[in-house]
C-alpha cells in the first residue's frame, strides 16, 4: 500500500515531481564534477610528471609540489654538481612558466639534449625535436584543443614561436621551447625551477637524494614516486576549502528545494490526510510516507544526476581536449549519500507539520 501511494502521490503533480529531480540531479552532478575536476587535474598533472622518466626533482626551499607556481631562483651550475653525485646518471634543468592567457598551462623551457637523457624522448606524432632557438613543441592534446599544426607561427609569451612537431602527451608538460630563450624571455639568464634527475638504478634513489640534502640543505627533494599521493587537493591552499563551499552550495540547492516540493506537498493535500487520519492512519505511517516519497524522488535525482555528470564531461571533453575530469564510483556514492540525507532532512519538517494536522480541521479544509 505504501509503495501504491508514494508512486501515485510523485505521479500527481509530474511538474513539480520533475523539478525536485532536477534539483537533486544538478546537487548530484555539480559534487561529482567539482571533485572530478579537480582531482582529474591533480592526478593528470602527477601522471604526466612521472611520465618523464626521472627518479628525483629538485626544487627550490618551500617549493609548492604544485611545480607550475615555482619561480626560477636556482642557479643553473647547481646541475653541473648534481651530475657529479655517485649513482647520477643524467640531469635535466628546466624553466617553468606559468602562462594564463587562452588557458591556464605551465610551459617548459628544456634543454632537448639533457631532457632526452632523463626522458628517453619524445615520441613524435608529426614534425621533429626542437632544432632552433624559436622551435615550439606541442603534444598531441595541446594541439588539437589550439588547433595548431606543424609549420605554423603560434603567439605565446609575446613571441612567435615556430611549430617544430607534436609529441604524445604524457612528458610532463604540453608545451616545450628551448631552455635559453625562454630564460631571456622572462629574465631570468641562467636559472632554473627544477632539476630533474635520473639515478643509474632505481634502487638509488634514495642515497642519491641523501647526497642531495647534504650538497644543497634547505632545497626541496622530492621522489616521483611518491608524487601522485602528494598531489592531492589538501596540499593545495584553498583548493580543499572552495571543494567544500561548492558542496555545501550544491546540497543547499538540493535541500530548499526538497522542502519546498515536500512543504506544498503537504499544503495541497491537507484533506487528503485528513481522509488518511480518520482511517486510522497513524502519525509514524504519515511521516514515513512523507518521507518515503521523498527519498524515492531524491533516488529518480540521483540517476538524473549520475546520467548528467558523465554527460556535461562528454561534452567539456569534446570541446576541451586537454581538460581531465575524473567521475569515480567512491564519489558518485558520496554525492548519492550527500543528496539523499538532504532530501530526508528537507522533508522531515513538513512530514512532522503532516503527521500533527488534526483530522477533523484537515478534511474541513478547503
């Protein structure tokens, strides 16, 4: 009888049953994208960094492990004695430039012959490795969201830049130029943000970056192995707190609008649980059918709102190639929990307001 009920109560006003939906499914999909974006950037961005190859990054003291935000205040003869430690088998300096004009990107400045010795290389889809002071690469995801080909002149940092080629993505960065000019570009001759160092064996890592501490005390060592555990949206500052303002805002909206729905709900069918009372209805069969009705509409929002999360992500991928958004089955369950504790929470006053109505002034109610 219950599940008769609730079912016909939903399909009764199938308007205003459609917008409680709604709102539960953009409460749904704004949690699971919030926290997709982010950490599909951060572990993107972790992949792609452990993606050159290197066992070790230097940094300077206090360096952010968010590598775009670092400056270039290390001189560049520090690689020369980083080469010269035991177990070192290659080192590579690079640059990095934080560029947000047409797209937030973090550009490396390298120097093609040290970072292929770390790296391994590139893997080059079309074109060829940089060859002039003014050669631009580009990997594959770059180029097709800036839709930019081999052979063009492209604008960035003020400067022309000539494609050279188009990699695989995955070596870090999506944009490369020659270490040298983009230190005249950003006035900083002789510098650099990072060392990336690759060990002999694996298995050094750790003796290599124990040298290190003692060669250069108060610099920041950093194994990439251990780099994706650490890029995490806690050691960003203010990434964590805005994830939690956005999640609050979503179950705010999710949880008015429950009320709202349920609140009229109750206005509108005063007689009939005037009807439901002096049947013998009691006040726990009301408020759970109250109730009931509400989770079933919060659970019709949450698949409304799974559906359009892996939608609005087809559609922001489509359009932005190198975007990373990241929609795990641990976080749908979360936003789900998250959506139906509002939707019971939004509901249980006017399911109480119900279950109190007395029966004779609710059936004389016009």
């Amino acid at each position: 009888m219950m599940g008769e009920l609730v079912v016909r109560n939903l399909l009764h006003r199938p308007l205003r049953t459609l917008i409680g939906v709604l709102a539960v499914a953009v409460e749904v999909a704004l949690v699971v994208l919030i926290v997709g974006l982010t950490s599909g950037l951060l572990t993107e961005t972790a992949k792609r960094i452990e993606g050159i190859g290197a066992d070790i990054m230097v940094q300077p003291p206090a360096a952010s492990v968010f590598i775009g935000m670092t400056g270039a205040p290390m001189p560049i003869k520090i690689g020369e004695k980083l080469a010269e430690l035991k177990y070192v088998q290659a080192v590579a300096p690079a640059l990095l430039q934080f560029n947000s004009t047409g797209g937030v990107e973090v550009i490396y400045g390298i120097d093609p012959e040290s970072f292929r010795a770390v790296s391994g290389g590139f893997v080059f889809l079309e074109g060829h490795d940089m060859e002039g002071p003014d050669d631009l690469l580009v990997d594959d995801l770059a180029a097709a969201s800036k839709h930019i080909k081999v052979g063009e002149t492209y604008n960035l940092l003020n400067h022309d830049w000539q494609m050279a080629g188009i990699a695989e993505h995955g070596k870090g960065a999506r944009l490369f130029v020659p270490l040298a000019t983009l230190q005249d570009l950003v006035g900083a001759p002789d510098k650099s943000s990072i060392f990336w160092i690759k060990c002999t064996r694996p298995e050094h890592t750790e003796d290599v970056m124990d040298e290190i501490r003692h060669l250069l005390p108060g610099y920041t060592i950093r194994p990439l192995s251990a780099l994706l555990s650490l890029m995490t949206s806690t050691n960003i500052p203010g990434l964590q707190t805005f994830i939690n303002t956005m999640i609050a805002l979503a179950v705010a909206i999710g949880l008015l609008v429950i009320f709202l729905t349920m609140y009229t709900t109750v206005i509108e069918r005063t007689r009939d649980i005037g009807v439901l009372k002096s049947l013998g209805a009691s006040r726990p069969f009301i408020v759970r059918a109250l109730l009931t009705e509400s989770a079933g509409l919060c659970i019709l929002g949450i698949v409304a709102g799974v559906g359009l999360s892996y939608a609005v992500r087809a559609a922001f991928l489509a359009g932005f190639p190198t975007l990373s958004i990241l929609i795990t089955p641990a976080w749908i369950l979360r936003a789900a929990a998250i959506a139906l504790f509002g939707a019971i929470l939004g509901a249980s006053y006017p399911a109480w307001m119900a279950s109190r109505k007395d029966a004779v002034e609710a059936l004389s109610y016009d």
